[in-house]
C-alpha cells in the first residue's frame, strides 16, 4: 500500500517490530474498517496505539508528511453524523468526520455526504463537495497560523472562503492574519 521497505520503518520509528505487530492486529481487527482492509481510521488507532506502547520517532520534529497528517488527524474528534465513534452498522457505513467539519455543514448537506457513503458498498468513497471544503476549512483552526495561511492559498470559490471563514471565527481563535488570507484569497478568486 505505501510502498516503503521494512529498512524504510526502521529509518523512521524506534521500534518498528512493535508497530508491524500492531498494523497486523488493528488491520485484521473491525475497528475502523473491514478486517483485512487498512483506512486511515486503522492509522490513526496505529498511531495511538504505537505511542501508548513506548514506539517513538527517530526523527522527533521533523515527522514524515504522511506522519505530520495523522498526528493532525489523530487530534481531531472523528466521528459520524450522529456523534457515534462505529461508522457501519446495520443500514450501512456512515460517514466519518472530523467535528469541526461536521459544524461547517448544513443538515441537508450532512444527510447528503451521509447517504453518499451509505449508498456504496465500497471502502474508498469520495466526499461531497461540500463535506471536501468543510474538512479543509476545519483543518485551518488545528494548525498554526503560518500554514492556515498557506493553506488559505490554495481554497478557492466563495463556498470554500466562506467555510474557511467561519471555521477561524467559530471554530478557531479568530486569528487576524488568517482571516486577512481569506479576504485577499477572496479578491484573487
């Protein structure tokens, strides 16, 4: 799936015996998908799961991107629609959010992503649109505000800037020099 060697994991964590075993029980487990099947629901309960057990970083500060992602991830209360931590049950898989995102969208459009989800019987299914820009908006009130700027960057349409809007004045510390990206992203659009 990812593509690195047993060298490439031992490059990156302290203990990469115990992280194997541990991706080989969360993989073959039903917390988060599937058993078998990897998400990134199985990641972030890797990631938890090798912290608590003493694996650590060799390179502490300077994460992988993929690593920086889930730490950021594994931050953020995940969860259904209906603020269940189960995302399938008898009527289907649900949708699975961070709560910042599910705040940014309207009910319709929360029943919208839901059904979408629900509606496949695939592992992978896209979001909606609306559920793509109030995920990115909701990531801008995690991160310093550097990189929500940065991140402003690349939003688009007044959909999006309207989310990212409200996610920093609602959701996030109100944060000057974002809330100025988002404008002067507003005026480039």
């Amino acid at each position: 799936m990812s593509g690195k060697s047993a060298e490439d994991y031992a490059a990156d964590y302290t203990d990469p015996e115990l992280r194997e075993r541990l991706k080989e029980e969360i993989k073959a487990g039903d917390r988060g998908g599937r058993p078998g099947q990897w998400s990134a629901r199985k990641s972030q309960l890797l990631t938890r799961e090798y912290e608590a057990q003493g694996g650590g970083y060799r390179h502490e500060g300077e994460r992988t991107e993929s690593q920086r992602h889930l730490q950021e991830w594994g931050d953020q209360d995940w969860h259904t629609a209906d603020g269940g931590d189960r995302a399938r049950g008898s009527g289907g898989t649900s949708r699975y959010l961070p709560d910042a995102a599910w705040e940014l969208l309207s009910d319709d459009e929360k029943r919208a992503t839901d059904a979408k989800k629900k509606g496949s019987d695939q592992q992978h299914v896209a979001n909606t649109d609306a559920a793509k820009e109030a995920r990115k908006a909701a990531e801008l009130v995690d991160v310093g505000a550097p990189e929500a700027r940065e991140r402003v960057g690349s939003m688009s349409g007044d959909a999006q800037l309207d989310r990212a809007e409200r996610a920093e004045r609602e959701l996030g510390k109100g944060r000057k020099t974002v809330l100025e990206a988002i404008e002067r992203q507003r005026d480039r659009d």
